[in-house]
C-alpha cells in the first residue's frame, strides 16, 4: 500500500508542479511582451491558490520534499482502518448557463488515496455498467457518446427525443440509495474498497463530492438502475454523467422512459430541473410538416449540436469562440493604442505590423494548439504522419458541417479586417503623418487571404484544422484527435 500511494502521491505532485510552472513561465513572457509595446511597465504579480494558504499539504511543492513520510503515514491509517480525508478547501466556479458549482479540492495526499481507489474500483466493474452511459471511463468518451447519437438520427426522417436535466446532480444523491445500488447489482468491492468510499462521504448527509476521482465511479454506480431500466423499455439512450438523451420512433415507449426518470429522481433524491430540460420533443428536418406542437431540427449535447443531416458546433460554444478571438484581436491591435503615451513599438512601418503577427499567431494557437500551418500542411499530403491536437477545434473532432466552418473562416477574414480598419483610423488620428498606405491596412478581404498564404502571418482557418483533423480521425481513431481535456467540456 505504502509502495503504490507513494508513487501516486509524487505524480499528482509533480503533476502539479509543472502545471504551476508552466503558469509562471507564461505569466513572465506575457509581462515581458507588454514591456515591449507598453511605455508603463507592468509589473509581475504571481497569483498563488488560495487553497495552498489553508494547508501546506495542497501545495506539490511542500508535499513532493515529504512524500516518502505522507505517504506512510496516510497507508498506516488506510491499513488500520482509519483513514479519513482532510476536510477539502471548497471552491465555487460559474456555471456555463449562470449560478456556481461547488468544487471540493482535497489534500494531495487524499486526491491520491482517491485516485488510486477510483482505478482499483473502475477496473474491476466497468463491465458492469451500460455501453450506452459516456462519463468518467476509460473505454468510452464525450466523443463516443456523440458518434452513436448522430448515427442513429441520419437513418430515420424524424424521432421522438427526450432531454432531461437534473439539478445539483453530485450534491443531492441519496447515500442510501447508492450503497443499496453497490450491494445489490454484482459490483465487486473489498472491505477496504468500501471504507474509504465511506471515508469520502463522512463529511455529509447527502451527496459526493464534486472534484474527487472516486465520485466519478459513484455517479455512475447511483444511476446503473436507471441505465438498466431504459435498456429493458427498448429505447436508445446516451448518458454523460446527468447529461442523457433518449429517443425512440414509438412515442409510447418515449414516454415510459419520462416515466423511468421520475421514479429515479424520486428514489435517489435527484430533482429534475424541468425549466431547463426540454422533455419530449419530435426530431425532423425543418421542411417537413407534423401534428405534432412542439418539434425541433436539432439537438443539443455535451458541446455539439446534432441534426439528422449534421455534426455542427452548438450555438453558445460559438459565441465563446467568436468572443475569444474577438478578445485576441482587441488585445493585440487596439488595446496598445489606448493609453494616453503609445509605445513607438505600435505603429507600423516598412509593411511590418508587429501588433498583427502577435495576433495571428495567437488566433492560430487558440485554434491549433502548438501546430504551424507548415507542420499541418505536410500532414495534410502525407509527408508527416503523426500529429498531436489540442487547439479548440481538437474539442470538435466529429464535426461535418462544412457550411458552419466555411462561415466560421468568412467571419474571422471580416472580424480581422474590421479590427485593422479601426486600428488603421486609431493610428492615423495618434500621428496624422503616419504613412498609412501599407500592409496589411492597404490589403482588402481577397488580398488578405492571397498575400500571406504559406507565410508567417497566414490567416488560420477553421477548415483547414478541420481537414486535418478528420484525417487524424480516420488514420488513428477518435482517442488519437481528440482533446486530452475533452472530459471536462464545461
């Protein structure tokens, strides 16, 4: 035991540590870049968790020089039955639609304990839980989830859906319920499995804990008889966490299920948020006609929007996207014109706009990752063959609507020429003899695209990532493409 936790201790802190390096590395390039164009200096503030001022041992660097001494003090009280966690630091994040999530953010050491025994728990019982249910696997995926739904909707020309959303799904879940689903449906656990699983739920009547590893395999253990129920009515379902869609051609059997997700609301003490689940809805094509009120052309999941003829972006993941680039072009070309004294750096000369090249490039990393248009451009023709994603669109790897990236490319070509018209009047206005006849404020929309091609300051394209993301996608599989943060799409 002492062996095993050791080793997960040092990684979670060393995990830790270079994620807090990483930070501090990039907090002091980004000050040294606005030295550069700012006459005021900035001055370097290191921000440090709040979390690591209530305890030394939610600092990796504390807890990396003492991991030997930690980990065998944390075993012995595993062994001798114990072992309690340290009461986490709660956190409150926004919530992607309004309100705030509480986080609980345990010790290291406890993270570790948690981790270990999440991995012990899911190896040995993910056979028990359904095909259809997404989250917090290791064999299935967000991307999984979004396949089978979209293959499912493009064969049929329309479909009752169901979608349900729960509130405050981790906070609310009934303890009793849940180790009655433990005890009765064949999952396996050993004495010491359930101490600790026990050991993470002291501190509360009702509820896991938001932010631990082992909460994930118990999310999935109080809804198995939910999962087994919709399975048994014969109806196609999807399940991320409390996320689910379900959707049948009867409308009969679609209505049993509504009837399935009441009585586990009511058994386990998950309310259903009924303002923001839309119930039943029937799935068609916007051209065809129904007796049927309420009807739709889409549905919404987990960050994508699915129609029975596309995989598109959904509509609010959009606005985040379109508002970060619109961010990185302010930041870059307009935000170092508006203190009272310009640094000389801003304005352009001899067709060099450093101010631009910053903004290209930053556009390019928000939506590639660390990949140049040249590296993606010899993978493309097969001269490269294996790339690494993890820009934005590395969060949309199933994606097939050509029209939504086409558009996408149409805006940020007309976003880009907006911001350098008004940079262009902003310079002109600072110093009227500013020789404003050059690139790239002499350059309309067409030129744009044409003059930088296969240069520095190419502008990125939603599409062209997409292409060759799709080739990843066919080469080497989803896991391959796809985003390693793709777990926490929220």
């Amino acid at each position: 035991m002492e062996k095993f936790l050791l080793k997960d201790i040092e990684k979670q802190a060393r995990e830790l540590c270079e994620k807090y390096n990483t930070y501090h590395n990039f907090l002091h390039l980004t000050i040294e870049r606005k030295n550069k164009i700012y006459i005021v200096p900035t001055l370097k503030k290191v921000h440090v968790p709040k979390e690591w001022k209530r305890d030394r041992k939610h600092n990796p660097f504390y807890v990396y020089k003492r991991k030997e001494q930690i980990a065998k003090s944390v075993s012995k009280k595993i062994l001798d039955g114990t072992y309690l966690p340290n009461p986490p630091f709660l956190k409150e994040i926004p919530k992607p639609n309004g309100g705030k999530r509480k986080i609980s953010i345990y010790q290291i050491q406890d993270s570790a304990v948690s981790d270990r025994f999440y991995h012990n728990l899911l190896s040995k019982n993910k056979h028990r839980f359904s095909s259809l249910t997404y989250a917090y696997r290791n064999d299935r995926n967000i991307h999984y989830a979004i396949q089978d739904i979209a293959n499912e909707l493009k064969h049929v020309p329309r479909i009752f859906v169901a979608e349900f959303d729960f509130s405050d799904f981790f906070g609310s879940i009934n303890h009793e319920y849940l180790f009655s689903q433990l005890n009765q449906n064949a999952f396996l656990w050993s004495d010491r499995d359930m101490q600790i699983m026990k050991a993470f739920l002291a501190d509360r009547e009702k509820g896991i804990p938001l932010g631990t590893s082992i909460s994930l395999f118990l999310a999935n253990v109080v809804c198995w008889k939910l999962d087994r129920s919709l399975e048994d009515q014969g109806v196609r379902f999807a399940r991320y966490a409390d996320d689910t869609i379900i959707w049948s051609k009867d409308y009969s059997k679609i209505t049993k299920a509504f009837d399935i997700i009441n009585s586990f609301s009511e058994d386990a003490g998950i309310r259903i948020n009924y303002k923001k689940s839309d119930g039943i809805s029937l799935l068609q094509s916007k051209d065809m006609k129904s007796e049927f009120l309420n009807t739709k052309e889409h549905i919404e999941f987990l960050g994508y929007k699915i129609s029975a003829q596309n995989i598109s972006i959904k509509d609010q993941s959009i606005r985040k996207i379109k508002k970060q680039i619109t961010y990185l072009l302010y930041k870059n070309l307009l935000q170092p014109l508006k203190p009272t004294r310009v640094h000389p750096q801003n304005f352009p000369q001899n067709d060099k706009d450093k101010n631009f090249l910053s903004a290209i490039s930053e556009i390019r990393r928000y939506l590639y990752g660390n990949l140049t248009e040249s590296l993606m451009r010899r993978y493309l023709n097969g001269t490269y063959k294996i790339l690494r994603f993890k820009g934005i669109m590395s969060f949309y790897p199933l994606i097939n609507d050509i029209e939504q990236l086409q558009y996408l490319d149409k805006w940020l070509v007309c976003t880009i020429m907006n911001v350098l018209n008004r940079r262009e009047r902003e310079l002109s206005t600072l110093n009227p003899s500013w020789p404003s006849n050059q690139s790239p404020f002499n350059l309309d929309k067409d030129s744009l695209i044409f003059t930088y091609k296969k240069t520095i300051l190419e502008i990125p394209s939603f599409l062209r990532i997409h292409n060759a993301i799709q080739k990843g996608l066919k080469d080497d599989g989803i896991d391959r493409v796809m985003n390693p943060q793709s777990g926490y799409y929220e």
